[in-house]
C-alpha cells in the first residue's frame, strides 16, 4: 500500500516538551507481537496516555481536547533507545503526518521516514518558540513545504530550512516507500539487466 502524498502540511500541533522521548516510551514492548501496521495508532504512548486501569488519563497532551493536529512537536533526541520500527508504524497509525524535533535518533528517523512520516530538524531556539506559540495559543499553526524545505510558524512569522535526503523526499512527495519505488523502476531496471546480459 502506497504512503500518503506529503507536499505541503499546514496544521496545528500536539506538543511534546519532553527531551529523550525513547521508543519504549513510544509504543511499550508488550505491544511488539503484532507483525502487521495496523492498530498501532491507538496504542501510541499508551503508558502515558491510560491508567493501569484503561482509562484515559486528562493530563496527557493526547487526552487533552486542546490540542490536535497532525503535526508532533516533540522535544531532543525524539526516539532514542532501541530501534523498534514499531515506534514509526504506532506515530503514522496515529495519524501525524510530521514530527517535529531539535534531533532524532538516526534509526527512528529512517523508520518514520521509511512509513510515510516526515520527520523535521529545526534548532533549539525555533524549537522553543513553537513550545511557546503552542503553550500561548493551542489554535496556532505550523506549514511545512516539503518541496521547499521549510517549516513556518504562522503566528510569529518565523521561518527555518530543514535538511532532508533526496530519494526520501521524492518518495514522500509521491508516496511511495522503498517497494514501492523499486516497481516505479521496473522497466528501467529490466532494460538495465538486458544491457548487462548482452554484455553492451
């Protein structure tokens, strides 16, 4: 199944001002027996979304009807710890679509990236002002152009350029995950394997 079209994103967020966000705390270890993407989502954070009872707890920024969105503002070194790619298929179930950070662990990033998620490094200083624009007013939105390469706050005008790989980004313009692109190729590839078998 072919991503989501990522080219422009203009949302509100939900943030995460926490630093060493790891991927336990992401999507917990006992929910890893599942070989499939689906229902992840609706485990996303789970520790720290429900009591040990189930229920949902109100002071966690996912509980809380202020904040929506499919932008993850997240703090430093967003998923560290081990590299479950769990953690990507439980941030893309849940339906962000970008995730916002000072810094990534490498591996996390390449899964989110590798599941359609568009993972954006800004530095501290805009970091912090997102935190404080959202703390200010939940209704506020950020716009990331993929195509340009940047990320605005619309409230206070201010605006960086994030750094992405090039394949990754044209696979997330398009949609298309690591399969995917290798059948877009098909025909080139199979007219490349003929050049080579004639020995040209």
């Amino acid at each position: 199944m072919m991503n989501e079209i990522i080219n422009n994103v203009r949302s509100t967020c939900v943030p995460l001002p926490l630093e060493n966000v790891d991927t336990d705390q992401i999507i917990p270890a006992r929910f890893l027996k599942a070989v499939t993407k689906e229902g992840f989502g609706e485990n996303l954070f789970y520790d720290w979304r429900y009591d040990k009872d189930g229920n949902p707890m109100p002071s966690f920024v996912l509980n809380d009807p202020k904040y929506s969105g499919v932008i993850l503002v997240a703090g430093h070194n967003f998923g560290c710890g081990s590299s479950r790619e769990h953690a990507a298929w439980a941030i893309a179930g849940y339906g962000f679509r970008v995730v916002v950070s000072s810094f990534f662990a490498d591996i996390h990033k390449q899964n989110v990236l590798n599941n359609g998620v568009l993972p954006v490094v800004v530095s501290k200083s805009f970091l912090a002002e997102l935190f404080a624009t959202i703390a200010t007013d939940p209704k506020m939105e950020v716009e990331v152009n993929l195509p340009e390469q940047t990320i605005a706050n619309r409230s206070t005008g201010s605006v960086e350029y994030f750094e992405i790989n090039t394949y990754k980004k044209h696979c997330l313009m398009n949609g298309l995950d690591d399969i995917d692109y290798l059948l877009a190729n098909q025909t080139k590839i199979e007219e490349y394997e003929k050049i080579v078998d004639s020995g040209q």
